[in-house]
C-alpha cells in the first residue's frame, strides 16, 4: 500500500468524494498523505500542506493545456499558494467549462429526448454527465456505455473545450507551486511529446493504475534524462485510495512544506 497518493479528485470537481470525507477514506486504504488534485479548481485549505483527522493532505490542482502540435495533456501542481495569475486561469477555465458542460448536456438531452437534471456549474465535467445519464431510468448506457458512445472524444455529443497554452499553464504552476508534475505520460497517444516536454517541470507521474500492461521505458529514460523526480496516485474519482502512489522515501524527496 502506499504512503501517499497524490492524484485525488473531490466533488470540486468531478469526483464523488467530499472533501471533509477524504482523510477517512485515506485511512481505510492505508494511505497517510493525499493529494488534492481537483481539476483547475483551487483548494480551501489554509495552507499548502495541512494534517486533518491525522491525514496529511497536499493543495493540489490538475490543469489541462496545450502543446504546440496541438496535443493537450495534463499537468499537477503540488503545494498549490494561490496567485493572481493562478486565479484567473482557474476562472477562465471555469467559465468555459461551465459553457462547454451545458451544451454536452443539452446535446444528450436532445439526442435522447430525456431531461437529465444535471446542474452545471464550477467544476462541472464530463463525469457528471455520465453518472446522471447511467442513473437515468430511461437510457440504457452505464458509464462507461456513455463515454463510449455519447461524451467521449468522436462522439456525437462531444463538444472540446479550451484550454491554456502548456507554456502558460507551466508558468502560471509553476509560480504558485512547490512542484509541477506531468501526470499519467502513458496515457498519451505519443507519450514521448509529453515526456519531451517534461524537461521543463519537475517531476512526473510514475505510479499510475493504467489499467493494462504498460512498458515503463520511456518514463524511466525521461527521469534519469532530465533528473525529474516522481510523482504518483491513483487518479480516484470515487472513494477508493491508494491504487497507486509513492513510499514514504519517494514522496519524503518532494520538496513539499511540512503540514
């Protein structure tokens, strides 16, 4: 089990789990630090690193960009202090979320003639859309089936949303952060793009739940190439902790305040 997992979402964003239920779900995986990774959300907590409950919880924010190809991948900043440029990037992104939430939601209401109910606002997702169209009880998709042929990219209800340039999200991370990870580089179409890119932060996500067989080579040769430190956890959307993450040694290397 791990010492920390450092990829959590909480109903901030698009995951099932209250904030203030976060350490007892820590302590029933085994895990003793959790990291707050809602996306492009800000955390309230009183500062970058706090103990709640006896669970060390980290200020995290996962932010998706772009990079110059155009291929969009996710970054996470770690011991997040808030900044201007911060705040208004997350409000941005927010905006457009919001925006690009409603018209998915109109789309499969119209495609399936049905009222979702959903209520979209900050930190809406494209998870929300499909848990409400699986708890519909007049559609037949779970949610998986929703994200396979409803909201997922190519699908007839998927409407993309903006996203910050990777320079800008680097940058704007970076300044309010104690460290900028590439998060879950094999999941990526061409996971070397990414990796490349990654010489210009500080560490990237290692330990991740892919699911399948994935040959790790490449992140490995990333690290030692550009010295990164690693970063890992499990990606929760719902209250299961601790599918992935770092030892207490691994995790005590990360330049992250003391709680």
């Amino acid at each position: 089990m791990p010492h920390a997992d450092l990829h959590v979402h909480t109903t901030r964003s698009d995951g099932a789990l209250e904030l203030d239920a976060v350490p007892a779900a820590a302590r029933r995986a085994g895990v003793a630090v959790v990291g707050l990774t809602d996306h492009e959300r800000l955390q309230p907590l009183s500062a970058p690193v706090v103990e709640r409950d006896g669970i060390v919880l980290v200020a995290g924010i996962e932010l998706r960009v772009e990079l110059d190809s155009g291929s969009r991948i996710d970054l996470l900043g770690y011991g997040v202090s808030p900044t201007a440029e911060l705040e208004e990037l997350v409000e941005d992104v927010q905006e457009n979320r919001i925006a690009r939430g409603q018209a998915i939601v109109d789309c499969v209401e119209d495609r399936l003639g049905i009222d979702l109910a959903a209520e979209v606002g900050v930190g809406f997702g494209r998870p929300h859309v499909a848990r409400a169209i699986a708890d519909h009880p007049d559609t037949d998709y779970d949610y998986e089936g929703a994200f396979e042929h409803l909201i997922g990219a190519r699908c007839p209800c998927y409407v993309p949303r903006e996203v910050p340039t990777a320079r800008r999200g680097r940058d704007t991370l970076s300044a309010a952060c104690s460290l900028v990870s590439l998060a879950h580089p094999l999941r990526y179409a061409d996971p070397e793009e990414p990796l490349t890119f990654a010489a210009a932060l500080d560490a990237v996500e290692r330990a991740y739940p892919y699911g399948r067989e994935v040959d790790d080579g490449p992140v490995a040769r990333a690290i030692a190439r550009h010295g990164l430190l690693v970063t890992g956890g499990s990606d929760a959307h719902d209250d299961r902790l601790g599918l992935a993450g770092l030892s207490r040694e691994e995790y005590d290397a990360l330049p992250l305040p003391a709680p």
